[in-house]
C-alpha cells in the first residue's frame, strides 16, 4: 500500500510540473508556442480547464501526502 501511495505521488506531482509550465506566467496558452500580444484578464477555455485540473491534482497530492503520512507507518 504505502509503495503505491508512493508511486501515485510521484505521478501526481509530474503532472502538477507540467500543468504549470504549460499555463505560462501572466500570460494566455497562445503565448507558450509564440502567440502574442492580446492579454486577457481571466482565464477562458482551455486555461481555466488547465488551471482547475492543476488546482485538483495539488489537492489530491496533499491529500495522498497526509495519508501516507500519518495512516501508513
């Protein structure tokens, strides 16, 4: 059990990484491949879904963090 707990750790936190290099920093998705100059004050489409599954994969990270802490020693 806690090498699984372990193992989907290690997954999560992949995904989190690449979740956030794809969102860019105060910018729009299109920025990321060489999009440009428009600039939006929130988040539509595409971004916000990447933006909540990111928000949702931290989540399930602390959460199998906590349990694998404080359940499995």
């Amino acid at each position: 059990m806690k090498n699984f707990l372990i193992f989907l750790n290690i997954i999560i936190s992949i995904l989190i990484v690449l979740f956030i290099l794809i969102q860019g920093k105060g910018a729009g998705l299109g920025s990321a491949w060489g999009g440009g100059g428009e600039f939006f004050q929130t988040r539509r489409g595409i971004e916000k879904l990447t933006l909540r599954i990111t928000v949702i994969l931290i989540i399930l990270f602390l959460l199998i963090s906590l349990i694998n802490f404080f359940i499995v020693r």
